[in-house]
C-alpha cells in the first residue's frame, strides 16, 4: 500500500481546499504517518486517541485496541509502535482467527527441530521475531483457551518455552491486542480467561465506527483521493462533485475506512475527470439495491375480533421508525433519511406534517 502518504506528486487543486482550518485541524487532517500508512482524522475521538497512545508509547504497559472492522486498529498500533523506544525493531502483527488451532502454538512459539512431523529444522516463532518490538495480536478474542494460558505466562513471567523444546525463553516484548469482539461478553461465557483480560487491557484504546464521527468522512475523502489520483496517476482528476461529497458523508459506512478507501479507489478509476461525480460511487453508497433486502417481517400480531384502527396502527409504525433513525444518526436528517430509503426534501416534508 505503497501510495499512502506519498505527497511528493500532489495534484494541487486536491490538496487547495482553501478553507480556514476548522478548530484549529487544518482541513487535509493528516493526524500522524506511520510506518503503516497515514491516519487522517479531525474527530475529538480519533485525536484522543492518538493522544492516549502516544502518551502510553513511552512505557511497555499493554494495550488492548477495539474496534469494528476497518476503524484502524493496525493503523493504531503502528503509531503506539512508532512512537515507543522500540521502534526500531519489529512491530510483527498476528492474526490469531486466521491460524488453525493446531498450528497457532508452533507458529507463535516457534519449535524445536523434530517437534512433529515436517519439522526438519528449528523455525523461530513470532514472539522470537518480534523480541525488543511489538507483537501485535489482532483478533486476540479468537485465541482458544490452552493458548492463553501460554500468553499468560509470556505476560506474567516474560518466558515460554518453543514446541518442542524443554529450554525457557526469556521475551522482552510488548503486546498489544485488537479485537472487534466484547471481551467481557467472552469472559463472561467463559470463552476467554478473565486474569489474561486484565493483564492486556492496562490501557483500553477504543476506534468508533465511521457513523460515529461522520467529521472525518471529508478529510478521509481528500486523503484517499489524492493518494490514489497520485497512485493511479490521474493527474486530470481534480477533486469532488459536492452531490458526491455529501452521498459519502451521509452514508453510514459498516465496513467502515476500509470500505471508505474502497469505495474511492473504485471511483478513482471509473471516473473521466475532472471530478469524481456521484455516479462513480458504489451503488450501496448511492442509496440503490438498499432496499432490495427486504425489512424482517414484524411480529405477527394476530387481528382482534374487533378489528383495528389500521391507518392509526400504520402512523404508529412510521413515527417509531422515522424517531429510531433520527436516533441512531443523531439528528442527521440526510442519513436518517438514508437508512429509512426516502429522499430527504420527503423526510423533512414528512416530519413537519407529523409534528415529530
Ligand atoms: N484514520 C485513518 N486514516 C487513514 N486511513 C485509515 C484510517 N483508519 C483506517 N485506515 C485505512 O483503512 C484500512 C483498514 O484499517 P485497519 O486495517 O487498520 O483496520 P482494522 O481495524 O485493523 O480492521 P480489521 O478489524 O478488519 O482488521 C487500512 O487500509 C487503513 O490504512
Ligand atoms: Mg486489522
């Protein structure tokens, strides 16, 4: 992903957004560059947690990162690495729902020559290759429970011993772990071992979801435009339609930046310039094929025998929808009328009838 970050080749007329910086957040937003690419952002969320990591970077305490999918948990723990007295050495990043259970163990602890079968010579594991850095467990939820236990011990007692082999290992490295999973909620089922919670979670470091700081949705929109403009070489791509600009931001991203950076390298490479126009966005950010799925059926509520105010009974319904959406976005007409498949100008006309 060598084109973030690069901002030798600007095309000018992206980065001259020429208006005063809001806040004091200058409106491109680039917040820190990391070795694994640049986090934009100008949500009090995303610079707080910037804050608390590079406050925690000094010492080895650890730190449990959560967050949705694509919020930027591996963006994150790159700055903690970076920022730390150990970053000249490896920050290796692990994910532990991708490994089979048989092999996690080898794979994390390395293993001895003639451990098992295949085993011709002694391979170093992860926790070898990251010694004075970082290990980085992502998923960490997904780790079965005899291989916490052995995390544990690395924690507790900065020792383990590779399959294999009956020699203790001596470990200097900090972990930091990731899940998009409610931990507590494992602990509680007894999925995951309540003294190994705490021993990770020192320092708790959450990333909301993009629908939660919708501010950072333009900044992210330049930052991968340009990136990709300088990427794909599209020097006669010069910036965003403001139709286009307000469908990203009123479009509430589940697969949050990751789908974000998508949806813009898509349009980078659709579009025929001079400006991404909002036909060269995705058709889910567009608003079509949303409502292709049909809602789950209500509870069916038998009719009484004496009947039932329909046209009542259907008002009810639509003022307890139309409030749940203005709920969930906060108040955002665009994007409750979004999720609710009206235009806004019919949302508003509908809400001045209702009184709501
Ligand atoms: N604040 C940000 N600024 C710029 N790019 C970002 C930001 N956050 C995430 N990204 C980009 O979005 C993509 C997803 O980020 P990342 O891999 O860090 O997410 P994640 O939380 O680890 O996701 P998953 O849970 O799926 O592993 C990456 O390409 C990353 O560079
Ligand atoms: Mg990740």
């Amino acid at each position: 992903m060598q084109h973030r970050g690069s901002t030798a080749e600007v095309t000018d007329a992206l980065l001259a957004e020429k208006r005063p910086a809001v806040g004091g957040v200058p409106a491109l937003a680039a917040l820190k560059s990391t070795s694994r690419g640049t986090i934009v952002g100008r949500s009090p969320t995303i610079c707080g947690a910037l804050a608390t990591l590079e406050r925690v970077a000094r010492s080895t305490c650890n730190v449990l990162i959560t967050g949705e999918s694509g919020t930027g948990k591996e963006l994150a723990v790159a700055a903690l690495h970076d920022a730390s007295p150990r970053a000249k050495k490896p920050l290796v990043a692990v994910n532990c729902g991708a490994i089979p259970e048989s092999l996690i163990e080898s794979e994390l602890f390395g293993h001895a020559r003639g451990a098992f079968t295949g085993a011709h010579a002694a391979r170093a594991g992860w926790l070898a290759k990251a010694e004075g850095g970082t290990l980085f467990l992502d998923e960490v939820g997904e780790l079965p429970l005899s291989m916490q236990v052995k995390i544990l011990r690395v924690l507790q007692q900065k020792e383990y011993s590779p399959v294999g082999d009956s020699h203790v290992h001596r470990s200097d490295v900090r972990i930091v772990a990731a899940t998009n999973r409610d931990l507590l909620a494992q602990v509680a089922a007894g999925r995951f071992r309540e003294d190994l919670y705490y021993r990770l979670n020192v320092v708790h470091v959450h990333l909301p979801p993009l629908r939660e700081r919708p501010e950072d949705i333009e900044p992210l929109v330049r930052f991968f435009l340009r990136s990709f403009c300088d990427h794909l070489e599209r020097r006669d791509l010069v910036g965003i339609a403001p139709e286009a600009l307000e469908a990203l931001k009123a479009y509430d991203w589940p697969g949050n930046i990751r789908t974000l950076e998508n949806a813009i390298e898509r349009a980078v490479l659709l579009s025929d310039g001079p400006l991404v126009e909002f036909e060269d966005l995705p058709p889910t950010v567009r608003g079509e094929g949303r409502l292709s799925q049909p809602p789950p059926p209500p509870v069916e509520r038998p009719l009484p025998d004496t009947g039932i105010d329909l046209r009542g009974a259907i008002q009810e319904y639509e003022n307890n929808m139309i409030r749940q959406a203005l709920d969930r976005t906060k108040g955002n007409r665009n994007r409750a009328a979004q999720l609710l498949g009206l235009n806004r100008t019919t949302l508003v006309e509908m809400l001045k009838r209702k009184g709501l």
